[in-house]
C-alpha cells in the first residue's frame, strides 16, 4: 500500500480535480446555461416551456439509459475514464448550443450535455474523492463540492462579459471551450489509488442483488429522491415565484438566490466537517429538516429581511444535500461496488429533480395558486428525513478491507 507521506499530494489534487470538474460540468453547463434561456425565446420565438424542457427531457432520459450502466463503468474501470468523457462532452454540448437554431438541435446537445453530466458530474467525483478519503472523506467532499457553488456565481459575471464581447452565442461557445480548458488537464493526471482500483476490480464480479434485496437500499433511494426532488422543486419555481406572485424587484430576487447560493457554499463546508464527526445518518437527517423547515418561511417570509434569512437557511441544506448522499451509501456498502449503488441511486435522483419541478409548476397553472406545490414539496422533505432516521449505520462487521479507500490525513 502507499504510505500516507506519498499519498498526501495525490489526494490533494484528487480533491482539486473534483473541484475543477464540478465547477465546469455542474456550476457551469448545470446552473449556467439557464442564463442564456431569454435569448432563445427572444431570437427564436420558443416558449419557455420549451426552453426548460430541454434540462428535464435530457436528464429523465440520459438518466434511465445510462445512469446504472455509468455506475457499472466506474466500478470496473475506474472513475478518471469517464470523467475525462465527460467533460469533453459537457463542454462541446455548450458549444453545439451556441449553433443550435432548431429544437431538434436543441435537445440533440442538451442530451449531449446531460451525458456528460452523468460520465464527469457527481458520480466518477463522489467515487475517486470515497475511494482516495477514510478519514477526512466529509471534508474533502466538502471542499470538493464548492466547485460547483463558485461555478454558478462567476458564471453570470463571465457570460455578460463575454456576451458583451462576442454576443450570446459567441458567450456560449466559449463557455464550452473554457470549461474543457479549465477541468480536463487535471483529469487526464489524477490517479487513482491503486488498492482501491485492484479492490474495485475484484468487487466487480460481485452481485448488487443481495444489496438491492435489503430495506436500507430502499430507505436511502426513498430519502434520496424525496430530498432531492424537494430542492430541485423549490430552486426551479422560486423565481417565478418571487416575480410573478409575490412582485418583487428583480433585485431583491437575485439578492435572493444569491443567498442561497452563498448558504450552499457553507452547508457544504459544514456538513462535510460534521460528517466526519458525527454518524452520518444524523447529518442527513438534519439535513432533511433543515430543507423542510426552510421552505414554508423562504416563500411566505413576512418581510425581506425574514426572506434572506430562510434563503440562507435553505441553502444550507441544498448543499449539504447532494453531498451526503454518497458519504452515507459509502458508509453503508464500502466504496468497492459504490459506483453500481450510486449509479441506481443517482439515476432516481435525477428523474425527481426533473418531475418534481414540472408537477410544482403544473399545480400553479392549474390551481392558480403556488400553495398545493410547496405543500408537496414539503411533505416529500419529511418523507426523505423519516426513511433516511430508518437508514442502519455502517455495518459493524464491515472491515477496513471492503472499503478500499486508503487511509490518510484530513484534508
């Protein structure tokens, strides 16, 4: 094994690399390609449905095709292949979209852009960081994890530069070749760790079914997607919420979601330190509440000052949320088969972000009225806190052999 004075350096860059990786295909591609919707609508007369179809469609789609199959992939080869596909293909989709004039071409590199978020984004990071960390695994998800958050805030900073230099879709296109400039050198030269990839090779002739056929799968893909769907369903109608209900200036919206975009920076932080202090079954589930108690106050706030409070809050528990999900399947399975879990995992998870957001919003446009959606989301909130308080902790019989991660400092 690697003694821990060589491994040091490489898990530092294992930890950049992720941040690298998230920052361009989540922060980046993810929340910043939203930016450019208006200009869609407003060169070629598309509605907004069909601009924000695009994300949904892919994701459901790209999802369930290869999400399991993404998972079997990091486990027998490792994560570091897919990643550098990944990125190649999140970046060229900004690029294919900045030329697209049809929705056929539109939802062709969307999906290209949804591939690559399943090959680069969360799943090959959340592997590499479990496989590298025993100790310090919370914080250096953590740390890694704040790529995304500093993606999304200098996203519209750099895009109206660029917009003002090259028009929107000139914007665009550098976007894409900024984001495989910017994640794909350090992919091509991270390492994995060796015990870890000869552990995972040997695993991988191992079943899934024994695993699947067990109550704790269920409970962490109930509490997962439960979760997962609550955040998406308040982050995708928050605006249209503030803006067309509630009337308020476009300042203070995007004092809005800037907070809560700086809460996830520190609810990321945070519950990654807590999580390698405390059992991690207790941060999740506090991380469920928090997004449950936030979201009635963050809509129905009295006053600004209230709004901005309970918009942090939130954020809080947006970051910590996509963040756990791994640390506790890790904690359960060991990190040799966590590709396969992650991949059946991460694959539900996507298809409740992209629903959840479309049914919120079918209920407003029925019902003409915002209530019925945000007591959907609450209530999917409490069901993912309730099935992850029935979640087991790490099996005690686990040794440190089935984890595979190679022991080191925190980071």
């Amino acid at each position: 094994m690697t003694a821990p004075s060589e491994t040091r350096p490489q898990q530092i860059f294992a930890v950049v690399t992720s941040f690298l990786a998230l920052f361009a295909i989540v922060g980046v591609a993810l929340y910043g390609l939203p930016r450019f919707y208006p200009f869609f609508v407003q060169e070629l007369g598309w509605s907004r449905a069909q601009v924000t179809s695009g994300n949904a469609y892919s994701k459901i789609l790209i999802a369930i095709a290869f999400g399991v199959i993404a998972g079997r992939m990091v486990d027998r080869f490792g994560p570091r292949r897919l990643m550098l596909g990944g990125i190649v293909m999140a970046g060229l989709a900004l690029v294919g979209l900045s030329y697209a004039t049809t929705m056929a071409a539109f939802y062709f590199f969307y999906a290209f852009n949804a591939l690559g978020y399943v090959l680069g984004g969360p799943l090959p990071n959340q592997v590499l960081l479990s496989r590298w960390f025993d100790r310090g695994r919370g914080k250096a998800m953590g740390i890694a994890y704040l790529g995304i958050g500093v993606g999304g805030a200098l996203v519209p900073l750099l895009a109206f530069t660029l917009t003002e230099v090259a028009g929107w879709r000139g914007a665009l296109w550098w976007l894409g070749v900024l984001m495989i400039a910017i994640a794909l050198p350090a992919a091509w030269f991270v390492r994995e760790p060796p015990a870890a990839a000869a552990s995972a090779r040997a695993a991988y002739q191992q079943s899934l079914r024994p695993l699947l056929s067990r109550p704790a799968f269920f409970l962490l893909l109930i509490g997962s997607m439960a979760s997962i769907g609550a955040v998406g369903g308040t982050m995708q109608n928050l605006a249209l919420y503030l803006s067309l209900d509630r009337k308020l200036a476009q300042a203070d919206i995007d004092g809005t979601l800037s907070l809560v975009l700086i809460g996830s920076l520190a609810g990321r932080l945070f519950m990654g330190w807590l999580a390698d202090r405390i059992a991690k079954k207790r941060v999740m589930i506090l991380i469920y509440v928090i997004v449950a108690a936030a979201i009635p106050p963050l809509f129905y706030a009295p006053t600004p000052a209230a709004l901005k409070l309970f918009a942090f809050l939130f954020g809080i528990g947006l970051g910590g949320d996509y963040m756990i999900i791994p640390l506790m399947a890790a904690e359960i399975y060991g990190v040799a088969i966590l590709g396969r879990v992650l991949g059946i995992v991460l694959t539900a998870d996507s298809v409740a972000e992209s629903l959840v957001p479309m049914l919120v919003a079918g209920l407003r446009d029925s019902t003409g009225s915002y209530a019925p959606g945000f007591v959907v989301l609450v209530g999917l909130a409490a069901v993912g806190a309730i099935a992850v308080s029935l979640l087991p902790g790490r099996p005690a019989a686990e040794s440190a052999a089935t984890t595979g991660a190679i022991p080191g400092r925190a980071v």
